[in-house]
C-alpha cells in the first residue's frame, strides 16, 4: 500500500457509491541537470520527488440494456443506447471541476470542459492507439468512474502535468487489463502529450515510471531507458518555487515549442552545411554555401529527416577536426562550439532565410514540421538557431560529466560535491543566456540560494517560471532554508503575495523517490 491508497479509495466511495478497482500513483520530479535536451535526443539527470499524482478508478455500474464496446482495431465507438463516458472529479474541488469525457478515439475536448480533463483525453487517446497497436481488446461495458488527487505544486515546473498522464494512463491499462511495461508506457505518454499541444522529449514521463529510491536517473532514449547515478553521501536537494507560474502548454507556441522549432531548424540547417563542407566556401558574412552536388545528407541522413540536434553531433565533432588549422581546443564541448559558431554565424535568422540556406520555400519547410511547430513558426519570432544549439550541445555534456563525477571513486565526496554544484550553476547560466527560459524571479531565486551556501542552484523543468533546485550539504540544509525563507520569502508574505501556510510546498527539501506504481483492489 502506497501513501494516500486507502484515503482516496475512501474518498472514491463516497465520490461515486461504489469502490475502485485500481488506483494509480505516478510522481513529478526533479531536474539535476539536462534541461531542455530530451527532445533533441539527449539524455538526463532528473530524480522522482515524493509528489504525486493519484488516479483510481473503476467501471460504473452497469445499468439494464445499456451497453457500449470499443475494438482496438476500430475506429468508431460502437453503442447500443449511449455513448460511453468517463466520469471525472478531483479531490481537490471546486479548484479542479468535476465533469465528464466522450471517450472515443478522435474525441475531442468540448469548449466547455475543465481545461485540466485536455491531459485526461490524452491519457485516454493514447491508450487507445497502445492497445490498438498491440491488437488488445478494450472492454467497456460501462462508464468509467475516475477520481484523482494530487499534491505536485501546478505550474512549477515540477511536472504536474506528465505525472497526471502518466497515472491517468496507469489506471486505464488496469482498469482494460492492458499489459504494458514500464518503457512501453512511458513511450505512449510522451506521444500522447502532443495532444494538449507541447513538443516534449520524455524525460518526466520516463522518470515517473522508471525511477528507483534513493539514486538519480541517467534517463536516455531511443529507446527509452533509464540507469540508475548514485548520488555522493552528503547530498541535498532543496527545491523552491519562485512564484511565477510556469503554463507550458498554455504559452508552448511562443516559449517552450518555439525552442522546439528553434532546435529542429538548426538541426536541420547544420546536416545540410555539414554535407557541403568539403566543398563549401566561406564568404565574407562567415556563411557556409549551402550549395552542393550531394542533395542534403548528413552522414547518411537527409536534412529533411533530421528532427534532433544529437543526429549531427559525430559530423560536427568530424568537421571540427578537420579543419586546417584544427580548433586549438580538444574536448568535445568546445569542439562543438567552435563548429556550431562557424556554421551558424547570425544572431538570428527569419524562417525565410532557413528556407534559402536549405534551397527550400517557407511553406515546403513548414510542412515537414508538425502543426505545434508550424503555430511557432506562425508568430514569425527572430529564430536564435546558434544559441539554442550551443546550450544543447553543452548541457549534454553537462550530463555526461555529472554522471562521471558521481561514479569517480578517486573524488571525495565534499569534492563531488563542489564539481557538481560548478556543472548545475554553468547550467542555468546556459539556459539563462543561451537558451533564455529563465526570467526575473527564477534568477532572483538562484542568487538567493547561492548567497545562502548552495554549491550549486539552476532551474529545473521548461523555466520562464516555476522552481530552482539547489544542492547543498545535508548538514547546511536547516539554516539554508531558513536563510532563503527570510530573503526570499518572507517579503512576499509581507507583501500580501503568499500565504504563510504556502509556504511548506514553496520550499522543501527532497530525496529520490519511487517511481509509478499500480494497486489492484
């Protein structure tokens, strides 16, 4: 039995007159390091905090000479008298209205509907194609009764969202006796989150499924798998929010699936460079022709193929090095950064000029991108493709090194600890500068933690809001967050703009956690 298991099953007889059959917890978690490079192929360093979303559920009653069936080779919902329904509610009403969802497989989310049921359907939709491609019957004999409680703070970057997919998706597959493993499940959220319009990589979802007590998870991908970092003794985390809500889905065009469209069009504008570079000119603006006999691979990729920034990486690291004179540095990281500056010289560029530099038009560029990145592409924002390029290519090396820090047995624990807090500071000042997903109140609260004796403090989640996480030795961790209590804190309870009793989910300390787990009733 998981924590809150028997509450909420109570709270599921009182909600709907009968008990449920299953109950999923699924939880947020944490980013050490690895920001905003899961979706250009690039592995992470997140933990899964004890947050977390529940979600139990069961058949309705059946009521005489009703009746409805779902095939998973179909693609109508079939019924006799009704159509079928998932009754929703939340513990925590009236901040989360209860209602009801259509289910179908192209149902769509009615105008009227609580906006936080979009993450539900997308639960939903995805199942339905998981047993679909798996050629699994989905019973459905009644309505499905759905109830959910959670306490991962929303909007604070500690992904409340993927956590509440993920144990919505977790309680279907119960509830329809879908076998899934944990990989296959974490694969289905990632892609059904596209339905509530965010381009993410997978990171949260497979740290929520994946995640084992007490060490860290090098999450990587394609597929997905995770492995567990064995944090040095003496470590802590302490996560705080800054106040300003982070809304990814709600602001996803102009914030985190511009960065999307930002990546994925320097991934592409770099195969094409690359596979011109033996016989490229520079002109006097720096450029790198495009022009050449080869139509567009990379290292055996078409440019039009290309949709993650680590696909050029080895043709990146290979044209550094052959250079006359070769760059003066040596490490990867630096490599990749003399590459990418001398291939991707503009501060900024129109999707105009992408198109030219590819030999393409704007609009055959556009239809290779899928439509939350053409709504992007729509807001004609200045494109930083160098910038966005240089943070990823330097934070996935961040990663790597943070891992290797872990695993030294030569390096004292008090050492590892500096080296890592030096990689989660070089960290947000990437996505600060580089990728500028921070904003004021985030930076304002990482100077807080510093001043207050972190090794190290970064944001963790999409940023432009939410919660900066901090590292620090245990034995400091009392008076640091007294300190930062004060500093931070308390002016905005003097100011009206929290509540003291808020005050226990805005900062807490936190320690790896168990992953997603399924109790059958």
């Amino acid at each position: 039995m998981f924590p809150h298991q028997q509450q909420l099953a109570d709270q599921f007889q009182q909600q709907y007159g009968c008990p449920p059959v299953a109950i999923a917890r699924a939880p947020g978690r944490v980013n050490l390091i690895g920001e905003h490079i899961d979706y250009m192929g690039y592995g992470v360093m997140p933990l899964a905090i004890t947050q977390s979303c529940h979600a139990a559920i069961a058949w309705e009653p059946r009521r005489a000479g009703v009746q409805t069936a779902i095939g998973a080779d179909s693609t109508d919902c079939q019924h006799t008298q009704q159509q079928q329904v998932m009754r929703i509610a939340n513990v925590q009403q009236p901040l989360y209205p209860s209602g009801q969802l259509e289910l179908h497989p192209s149902s769509q989310l009615a105008p009227d509907s609580p906006g936080w049921f979009g993450y539900i359907l997308a639960a939903y939709k995805g199942c339905c194609e998981f047993a679909a491609a798996q050629q699994q019957p989905i019973p459905s004999s009644s309505n499905i009764l759905l109830l959910v409680q959670g306490d991962v703070p929303p909007g604070g970057g500690l992904s409340s969202s993927s956590a509440l997919v993920v144990a919505a998706a977790l309680a279907l597959l119960a509830l329809w006796g879908v076998p899934a493993s944990p990989a296959q499940v974490a694969e289905l959220t990632c892609s059904c989150e596209r339905y509530v319009g965010t381009q993410g990589g997978g990171m949260d979802q497979a740290v929520s499924l994946m995640a084992q007590p007490g060490v860290a998870m090098h999450v990587e991908f394609n597929p997905v798998h995770a492995s567990p970092v064995r944090l040095p003794k003496g470590a802590a985390f302490v996560v705080a929010n800054c106040l300003a809500a982070s809304h990814k889905a709600e602001t996803a065009a102009s914030r985190f699936n511009l960065r999307v469209l930002e990546c994925r069009l320097a991934a592409m504008l770099l195969a094409k460079l690359l596979s011109a570079h033996s016989t490229a000119t520079s002109g006097s603006s720096g450029h790198v022709s495009s022009s050449s006999s080869s139509e567009g691979s990379c290292a055996g990729l078409d440019w039009r193929a290309v949709n993650v920034l680590k696909a050029v990486e080895a043709a990146l690291l290979k044209f550094a090095a052959a250079q006359q004179p070769p760059p003066a540095a040596t490490q990867a990281q630096a490599q990749l950064q003399w590459a990418v500056e001398r291939l991707l010289p503009q501060a900024s560029y129109t999707l105009q000029q992408v198109a030219e530099l590819l030999g393409c038009c704007s609009n055959e560029l556009l239809a290779l991108l899928p439509p939350p990145l053409q709504a992007a592409a729509a807001c004609g924002p200045p494109l930083r493709l160098q910038q966005r390029a240089l943070h990823v290519f330097s934070e996935s090396q961040r990663v790597l090194q943070f891992a290797q820090v872990c695993a030294d047995a030569s390096l004292s624990d008090a050492a590892k600890l500096s080296q890592l807090g030096s990689l989660m500071d070089a960290s947000h000042a990437s996505c600060a500068g580089l990728y500028e997903c921070s904003c004021a109140e985030l930076d304002a609260l990482v100077g807080a933690a510093r001043a207050a004796g972190a090794l190290g403090a970064r944001l963790t989640g999409a940023g432009w809001g939410g919660c900066v996480v901090a590292l620090l030795p245990a034995a400091g961790a009392p008076a640091f967050m007294q300190q930062v209590a004060q500093q931070f804190y308390e002016p905005a309870v003097a100011a009206g703009k929290l509540a003291r009793e808020q005050l226990q989910a805005c900062l807490f300390m936190t320690v790896p956690a168990r992953g997603a787990e399924v109790a059958l009733l």
